[in-house]
C-alpha cells in the first residue's frame, strides 16, 4: 500500500511525502499525483523516508520524473542502487 500526503506546498514547491510501498497497482496514483502539480508548475520533490520497496514499474516511473525534473529526496540506497541497475 502507498500513502501519499502533502508535506510540505507553497507557491513554487510541493513536496509529497510518501509512505509504505510503491508496487505496480499504484504507480498510476503517483503518477496522476505528480502530473498535478506539475500541470500547475509547481516544483515536485518526493521524499522517500518512509518508503519501504518500490518494484519495476515503479522505478521505471521514478526514472522518468527524475528526467523531467522531479526530485527524489531521502531515497535509500537501496532504491538508489535499483534506480542505476535498471539503466
């Protein structure tokens, strides 16, 4: 399961804060999410403190937002590690 919350928003920036486990059933949540704010030109920064596994799909996606710009804060290196592998 995956939670999303706003952590942080202000005029320029939103950093969501997510929790739990990004696996295939919710990618398209996230992603709807970010595509939101992105869509109001809002800086989007992900902070994966309480992130405990991300799958394929998920770091697919991760690795698309990375290249439009979307920040991945607070990531493990494990996730870190996946991130690169799936080059």
């Amino acid at each position: 399961m995956l939670r999303i919350s706003i952590a942080e928003e202000n005029g320029a920036r939103v950093v969501l804060k997510l929790e739990g486990s990004i696996e295939s059933e919710w990618v398209q949540e996230l992603e709807r999410e970010c595509r939101h704010w992105l869509a109001m030109k809002r800086k989007v920064v992900l902070n994966f403190r309480e992130v405990r596994f991300v799958d394929c799909a998920a770091v697919a996606l991760l690795k698309r937002f990375e290249a439009e710009g979307v920040e991945i804060a607070e990531c493990s290196a494990f996730i870190k590690a996946l991130m690169l592998d799936s080059g």
